[in-house]
C-alpha cells in the first residue's frame, strides 16, 4: 500500500495493489517437483554412463562371465565384504574397480594393498598406521594407515591368502567393530570402510589346515 497525501500533508487515500497468489505459488512448488524429477533423471543417467564405461573394460562372452556381471550389480548396491577367488591373471582388480565404480562409493577413494607384495612386519603399519615415535626407524610424524586412507570409500586386498594370522585377527577386528587401532596407540578410530578381498588360493583348505581364520 502507498499512502497519497494531499497539500496539508494528511493522508488523502491509500492505493493497494493485491493480487492473488495462489497460481504463483502453484507454479513454483510445480517446479520444485520439476527440477527434483530432472535431477532424479540427471542420477539415472550418470549411473548410466559410468555403468557403460565399466563394462567397456570388461569384454566377455560366456554364460559364466555373464552371472559374474549380474553378481557385480547386486553386490555394488550394498557395502558388504566381498571375496573375490581366481586363478592368477583372470582379471580379479577389474571386478574389484567395477563394484567400485558401480556402487554409492564412487566417488570416494579406491585404494589397492598387495598382502603378499609387503613383509609381515611393514605389512601392519601399511594397514593400521603408527601413532609418533611408536617404535623404532618410524617416521617422527606418525603416518596414517590405508583403512584411515580409504574411509568411506573401498580398500582392496589382493592375495589375502598371504596375510598372517596374527593380522587376521586385527582384520577381524576391523570388519566387526569398524574401527581401527594404530600401532602404539590405545585409542580406537572409527571408520567406514568396505573391504574386498581378493585370493588365488584356496581358503577353504587353508581353513582346514589351520593357516587361514575361518571367522
């Protein structure tokens, strides 16, 4: 409303300007619901496109081959622990980076640690990290670990087969608790992380012999 005076300075009327509404605010909640099926689509579309750029690597022909694809689909949906078992060279990291890629986790890190590539006494600290000065030669600044580097997204453990039992337990701890322990430290971190594993060898007879923790 705009008052209008007159030459004695009082008020000779008010002139009101109203309108109504309600088509306005029709309209804009319309397009609020408008641009959320846009992005919605936007979503479908990327998930899409980074689908069609993962099965681009994976070049395949068989009725086998074909239920492992299925399998990476229903598996990328979820954060589960996944045990990938093959021979040496039949493409076990490739099906690792598909989950990845597939999954909620894209776009967080990947990160790959060869069990068997790393001595036992290094292979701890690679994985769980030191806290300052925690034992000797360690770096004066501690040094974080892959579980604490891969939070939230994947870590990948190629030939898990390696890993010694005194770290399976630690991994163990890991898996239930989601959580880790630093080397020299009491203090619990928490983490989110999925773990894929990755063998050539075949853990049920390992189970049987003792070398490998059936939990």
């Amino acid at each position: 409303g705009n008052p209008i005076f007159d030459e004695k300075g009082k008020i000779e009327r008010i002139i009101i300007a109203s309108r109504d509404i309600t088509e306005t605010t029709k309209l804009k909640t319309e397009l609020r619901e408008i641009k959320k099926i846009t992005n919605q689509y936007k979503q479908e579309l990327d998930t899409f496109k980074s689908k069609n750029k993962v099965f681009e690597k994976l070049i395949y022909c068989s009725s086998k081959m074909e239920r492992v694809v299925e399998q990476i689909n229903k598996i990328s949906n979820f954060s589960s622990t996944v045990l990938i078992s093959g021979e040496s060279g039949v493409g076990k990291e490739v099906i690792a980076q598909a989950i990845h890629q597939l999954g909620s986790r894209s776009n967080q890190p990947f990160l790959k640690l060869n069990c068997g590539a790393i001595p036992e006494n290094l292979l701890e600290s690679e994985l769980f990290g030191y806290t300052q000065g925690s034992f000797t030669g360690a770096d004066k600044n501690g040094k974080v670990g892959y579980f604490k580097k891969a939070d939230q997204g994947i870590l990948f453990l190629d030939e898990i087969g390696e890993m010694p039992l005194s770290l399976q337990v630690k991994l163990l701890r890991v898996l239930q608790e989601q959580e880790v322990i630093p080397i020299g430290s009491t203090t619990p971190i928490p983490i989110n992380v999925q773990i894929v594993a990755a063998t050539n060898k075949r853990l049920e007879k390992m189970v049987e012999e003792g070398t490998f923790r059936e939990d």
